[in-house]
C-alpha cells in the first residue's frame, strides 16, 4: 500500500515536467497511474474478502510510537476502487478539456497530490496519518478550485472551501488526540478489534463531537454545507472528481470507519440523523430554485451527502448497507452529470437549464450519457439507482427513530431529484434547438469516455447488481457494523408498498418538471434561494475578522517604544501571576531581618542606586535620564563584582558603558526633548511598580524554594575534570554551550557586518 502512495506521489512531481514534453497527452499519460491503481486493488480484492482486512506497517517517528500504517479492508478498497476508477476517466477528461492550457501540468500535479491524499485517508490505519493526508486533500482542493486564480470568484472559492474544512480538521484533530489519549492507541486496526474502549467514558461525547464537526465540514453538512456550491467555479474536472465523487465523500467515509466506536453514543446517532436529515432536504429544495447547471448538481450532491449521513446515524443494517449501496449509484450518475455538463458548458458555452434545448441533434454521445445517468438519479428500473432508492425507502420507512418523519422526508427528496433529472436527461437535448454562446457540437472522444461508461454501468450494474456490486457492497456494510444478514440485491422484489413509493416518485417528479418554470418565477419573486444563512454569516465574519485584526494590530503595533513596554511588561507580570495562582502554592517571602543586615560598603551600592532612580524620575533632559540610568547599572555592576561574579560585573560594566555612548551619540537626531504631563507620568509610574514588585516578590519566594538542581552539580563537578577550566561559567559558554555561543557570535559578526554596509552606503549618498 505504500508504493501506491508513493506511485501517485510520483506522479504528482512528475506532472509539470511531462507536460513540458508532451503537452498535449501529459494527462493521458498520467492516467496510467489510477487505471493501474484500481487494477492493483482489483486483484486484492479476493484476498481481502477472505481474510477481512490487510494491513502494513513502516517505522516512521519511533519516539511516538507513530508508524506508517495502513489498512485495506471491504470499505477502504470500495473507496480505493471508486476513486482510481473514475479518477482514470477524469485524468483523460481533463487532458481534454484544458487542452490549449498553458498551466495543464500544474493542473495535473494538483489533481494527482489530491488522489493520492484521498487514497492516504481511505488506507490509513492510524487517526494521525489520516488527518494529515485530510488536511493534504484541503490543501489541493484549494489549489484546484482557485485554479482560474486570475478571477476573483475562483480566488474567494478556493478561500472559502479551504477556511471551512481545515477548521473542521483542526476540531477531528483535537478529537483524534483525545481519542487516542484516553484509549492509548491511535491505531485503528487496535481499536476497531475493540469498539467499546470508550464506552463509559466521560469524554466520550465530547470526543464524538469533534470528529463530527471535521466529518460534516468535510461533507458540506448544513451549516457547513455552503462552501460546495461556491466550489463550482473549478474546472469541470474537478467539480466532477472532487465535489460528487471522492472529496467530499471523506467525511462520509469517517464516519463509516468509526460508526463501530460510536454507534451506542446518542451525540453521534442523533447528530448525524437530524443534521444529514435538515441537510438531505434542504439541498434538493434550494436545488429547485436554480437554474446553473453547476449549481443545481452542487446542491443535489450536498442533499445526497445528508442521506449518506442520516442513513449512517441510524446505524441498523439495512441503513448502513442503503448508505453504501447509494454511495455507488451516486457516484455513478452525478460523475457523470458533472462531465456533461462540462461538456454542454465548453461546447455550447452555457449551463443555464431554463435557456438550453435540443442540444441532442449536435451532441449525441453527451446526450445518451446525460440520459442513462438521468434515469438513474431518478430511480427508474432497471437502473443501479433504482435499487439504491428502494433500499433507501426501505431504511428510511423501517427506522427506529421517527420513521414516519424520515421517510417522508426521502420521498419528498427522491421526488426533487426526479424532477431535476428530467431537465438533465430529456429537456435540455430535445425539442426546438435553442441559441447558445458557442457553435453547437459534440465533445472530443476522451470528455466522452467517462461520461459513456460511468453511465452504462449504472445501467448494467443495476441489471447484473448481484454479480458485480453486492460482493464489495457487503463487505464494505460489514467493515461498518456487523450486518445481520447477507445484502441482497435485486431489481424485483414484488408488488411492495416501496415499489409503490418508487412510482409514486415518478410521477411526482415528472409533475415537478413540468412545474419547474412556475416555480423558478416564484423563486426569484421572492428570492428564495438568496436567503441569508450560514453563507452570510461567513461572508459577514470575515470582514469582522479582518477589522479585528487590524484593531489589534493597530494597538499592539503603535510605533511607540513605551507603549511596546507596558504590553510587554503587564503580559509578563499577568502570566507570572495566573502561574502563581494556578499552582496553588502559597507565597513564602525570605525572613526581612536578614535582608536589613547589609554591611555600610553594601549600602553605598544601595544608595548610588536610589540616586540613579530618583534622578532618572525628575530629569528635565534625556541626557540627565541616560547618565542617572548609567548609575544604576554600575551599581548593580559593582554588586555583582563584590559578591564573586567579575565576568558578569565585567560585562555588565562594559555593557553600561556602551550604551551610554550609543545614547549620547543619537541624541542630537532625536526631536526636542517634551516632558510627560504629571497625569501620564502615574500612568506609566503603575506597570513599572507592578514589573518591580512583582519581580522582588519572585525573587524573594525563589530563595526560600529548594534550590537542589542537578544540572548544576554536573556543571560544579565537570567543569574542571572535563574541561581543565576553573570559572565555570566560562567553561559552560566556551564549552558545554559551545555551539550556543558561536550561534551568537555569528549573529553579532552579520548584524555587524549589516551595520558597516549601511554606514558605507550612507556615506556614499
């Protein structure tokens, strides 16, 4: 499993340089890659349905214990096949639909950096190694949305898929560590073969949560749901391969990976049932009130993810296997719809469902493949999307859990997508021929083979589904929960009140379509689909945040050096005391009587000291303040010299010293010296007495603390012994902190050396 990786890496980094020697087949070429991807898992898939699962395991940060581990099991191959299937026909599309693309090669590196993130998140066996191939799919995603980076809605749309998902990612990720803390292991093979780790474990809901917030951010779950319809201003490739088949079903594969851990907790069950149940409705009915293809596909795939999550929420075993076997069909058909039309949009130059007709006589090939998948969307016989709608209707109408309400809610929802499907199979290609931007004609072979053969299975699938699709789709049920019984699979199942539902939908959908122009007037009458909602809480909040960030930036950044001063000094002076109280340790001060036994020599010090402070406060000109300031620390220099410290009273003094000069020497290019109203005085005067009462206090406690400390003893001992010197504190410099110290040397030879260039190139001028 890890030369797949490894093998679509390499693609990746190879995409730019093929594309300069072979331009016009460097996506051809680089379909090589998932065709032989998904025939490598085609030929483990015996071994896997036999054994359950296989799995490997490479050293990689041995001091975590974090290994790169991987898994192929029923649901990661169903995941592997899926997304190196339909990701050849992609590769092969895209090569044609960017044919005269100066930038195909970085098309490509992105598209091939995301199938390998995708196959990195469905093979993974360890939480860690998956959230970073997670995030590397945000990162590609991004890249491939912005990939019209010169136009502002493709710039804003990559901004915005991107801020959406990795703040989910970050939330999984926080769920993910907790997980892996409270159970010990963050492998999933160890924790699958023990689901009930966390059972009554008390952050055991929160955990759920936060994997869920990635999961449905992931999956464009309401209220997270709005960064999908905005992604549409990708290339079709993209919405095609990303945003209907394999992207954003990452969230819907979380869930089915952990559904085992979760399945008794009610945060996860009734989360995913009300939120996929809220967001299966709302995407078909916004999808009515409009008319760009794109966009109408977009919100019927968000509507499609919530099935998949409420069907997983509910967590029997008809749900689970619905939810994998409508996973397929959707797949199936909305793959191909998102190449139709892109093939209607490159050829005719529009995608506006209420302006095209009869577009059928000039694109044949495109028509015969919107009509297969159309049909398929809308459940008819004998079509794989038919089986998925009876065995949704069956999950949904035999729920533990509101059924009556879940079941109607499907109904309403497959109606809404029969009667999108009869404008995306049969109205936009026939009738009168109407008047579009570009010539009419039929797209190039390879924009035609996905389209082609993705449909025409969800035909033969749906007539041979026992044969061809009920091995893997049980399996991958199986990985989920522990089915009750064998998936069956079958176009007849008899006069059932579900069949009845299935024509039912039919006929409501067809009632829909003919309805659909009135209902596109009241729509815009009223602005339906303009409705404010988390799209506009988003668009609101970043300006918000941008204003804030400004004003903090504006505060802390004022150009003024005392300002800078107080923050520094308070937030140091606030962490000291939030430690202080944290710790839940009382403050022992060193008894005061011998701090008051100070010799007369002592008190020189002290009271040299008290002049420099005294004089620095009332001085009426910088120089006063410099030269009182050099007292102080001559003072303190002298101290350190009378207590045996004569390298630091030697560098403190010479520090002293140059400073002075330095001040001295810039004085006569500072503005005219204004002094500070009494008022500001006192409030400078507070953040200084607090830094200093605060800083004795510390030092106070700190002499009544122990001060065992064994990093000291080795340096009192080996000073001498290891390194022949007898100042310890220059044998650590020199010595033990040797490559500390030539760090620091370094720094001050370039600051110097940047400094004499300046002086040099000022001189010059």
């Amino acid at each position: 499993m890890i030369y797949v990786i490894l093998t679509g890496l390499i693609a990746a980094l190879l995409s730019v340089p093929l594309h300069k020697y072979f331009p016009k087949g460097v996506g051809t070429i680089l379909s090589i890659v998932p065709i032989g991807i998904f025939v490598w898992a085609i030929s483990r898939l015996g071994n896997v349905i036999d054994i359950g699962y296989v799995t490997e395991s490479y050293e990689w940060v041995k001091s975590i214990n974090l290994d790169l581990s991987f898994r192929l099991d029923g649901l990661s191959i169903f995941f592997v096949l899926l997304i190196s299937g339909v990701g050849f026909f992609i590769f092969n599309y895209a090569n044609s639909y960017l044919q005269n693309d100066p930038n195909k090669g970085r098309f490509f590196l992105y598209l091939s950096l995301f199938m390998t993130a995708m196959l990195g998140i469905v093979m993974s066996n360890n939480l860690l190694i998956l959230f970073i191939f997670w995030e590397v799919t945000s990162l590609s995603s991004y890249l491939l949305i912005g990939y019209y980076h010169h136009q502002e809605e493709s710039r804003k749309s990559a901004l915005m898929a991107m801020l959406v998902t990795v703040m989910g990612g970050l939330f999984m990720l926080t769920g993910f560590i907790l997980f892996g803390i409270e159970v010990g292991s963050f492998n999933i093979t160890e924790i699958l073969n023990n689901p009930t780790l966390l059972d009554g474990n008390q952050l055991k809901p929160i955990i759920a949560a936060l994997i869920l917030v990635g999961a449905l951010t992931k999956s464009a779950q309401f209220p997270f749901h709005f960064w999908l319809p905005n992604a549409m201003a990708a290339p079709a490739p993209v919405s095609a391969y990303l945003h209907s088949t394999t992207m954003v079903k990452a969230g819907v594969f979380l869930v089915a990976r952990l559904s085992p851990l979760f399945n008794n907790s009610d945060v996860w069950t009734l989360t995913l049932i009300h939120i996929g149940g809220i967001t299966m409705v709302y995407g078909a009915i916004i999808a009515i009130t409009h008319t760009d293809m794109k966009k109408v596909l977009a919100y019927t795939t968000i509507s499609a993810l919530g099935i998949m999550m409420l069907l997983l929420g509910m967590g029997t075993t008809i749900s689970v296997q619905a939810a994998m076997v409508f996973l397929l069909a959707h797949a199936l058909y909305k793959g191909t719809l998102f190449m139709v039309t892109g093939n209607v949009d490159h050829e005719a130059g529009s995608r506006d469902l209420s302006k095209l007709s009869g577009l059928g006589k000039k694109m044949p090939f495109t028509f015969y493949a919107a009509a297969l998948a159309s049909l398929s969307m809308a459940g008819v016989i004998p079509f794989f999307g038919f089986i998925a709608k009876e065995i949704l209707y069956g999950a949904a109408f035999s729920s533990a859990f509101a059924s009556s309400i879940i079941g109607f809610g499907t109904f309403v929802t497959g109606v809404m997508f029969a009667g999108l499907a009869f404008e995306f199979g049969y109205k936009i290609f026939t009738g009168k021929t109407s008047e579009t931007p570009k010539q009419v004609h039929e797209a190039p072979g390879p924009m035609l083979w996905g389209p082609i053969v993705l449909a025409t299975l969800g035909l033969i699938g749906g007539i041979f589904s026992e044969q061809l699709a009920q091995p893997i789709l049980h399996h991958s049920s199986n990985q989920i929960l522990d089915v009750e019984h064998v998936l069956e699979l079958g176009l007849w199942h008899g006069f059932t009140i579900i069949f009845a539902l299935s024509l039912l939908t039919l006929v409501f959908g067809y009632l829909l379509f003919k309805a659909r122009k009135r209902l596109l007037t009241f729509s815009d009458k009223h602005k339906l689909n303009k409705i404010p909602g988390p799209e506009n809480v988003y668009n609101k909040s970043i300006p918000a945040l941008l204003r804030v960030a400004k004003g903090q930036t504006n505060f802390f950044q004022s150009g003024i050096l005392r300002n800078y001063l107080i923050i520094i000094t308070l937030t140091l002076i606030s962490i000291i005391w939030l430690q202080v109280l944290l710790s839940n340790n009382s403050i022992h001060l060193q008894n005061f009587y011998e701090l008051t036994q100070l010799k007369w020599y002592e008190l020189v010090f002290v009271i040299l000291m008290g002049i420099g402070i005294a004089n620095t406060l009332v001085a009426k000109s910088r120089l006063t303040s410099i030269v009182s300031l050099g007292l102080i620390g001559y003072g303190t220099a002298a101290t350190f010299l009378y207590f045996g410290g004569p390298d630091v009273a030697m560098t403190q003094f010479l520090i002293e010293t140059l400073t002075i000069v330095l001040f001295v020497l810039t004085l006569n290019y500072l503005p005219k010296f204004i002094e500070i109203k009494r008022s500001n005085k006192i409030k400078l005067m507070i953040p200084a007495l607090l830094f200093g009462i605060t800083m004795t206090i510390i030092l106070l406690w700190i002499h009544t603390l122990p001060s065992a400390s064994p990093v000291r003893d080795f340096y009192a001992q080996s000073s001498y012994l290891l390194a022949k010197g007898r100042n310890v504190v220059n044998v650590i410099l020199v010595d033990f902190r040797g490559l500390d110290t030539m760090g620091e040397i370094t720094v001050l030879a370039i600051a110097s050396l940047g400094i004499f260039s300046m002086l040099k190139y000022i001189r010059s001028n």
